[in-house]
C-alpha cells in the first residue's frame, strides 16, 4: 500500500520490508528503510525519480518477489 505525499518520494508498506531493501541496496537503488519509524512498519521510502528511474525500480522490486515467490 501507498500513503498521500506532497514531497517527491512516496512511502509503500512492502511485504518482507527489510529483505527488498537490502536486495534494492545490493542492485545500487538507494531508498530508505522506515520500518524502523512508529506507524511505519514495513514501509521503504522511495525517491520519485527519472521516468527511466522509476521503470527500474519496478522491474528489480517485480524481480525480487519472483524470485522469492512471493
């Protein structure tokens, strides 16, 4: 799930959280992990980026969870 942002990045509630963000870090994607927040559990922040950007981070989170069926 996603949450509302006026800023340039959006905040999304992952299932296994820690393991993609380690896996997006691993693949030079920088984001942060807020799980760590209060209400934040699971949840990585992600900077909106370049169109291009943006399309590759779809394709590593999709190749992520393919691979760890999930």
């Amino acid at each position: 799930s996603t949450f509302h942002s006026d800023a340039n990045f959006i905040l999304v509630k992952f299932i296994r959280a820690q393991e993609l963000f380690d896996y997006l870090i691993s693949e030079k994607i920088i984001a942060r992990n807020r799980s760590n927040v209060e209400l934040c559990n699971d949840s990585i922040r992600i900077t909106i980026g370049l169109k291009s950007e943006n399309k590759e981070l779809i394709q590593k989170i999709k190749i992520f969870y393919t691979e760890n069926n999930v």
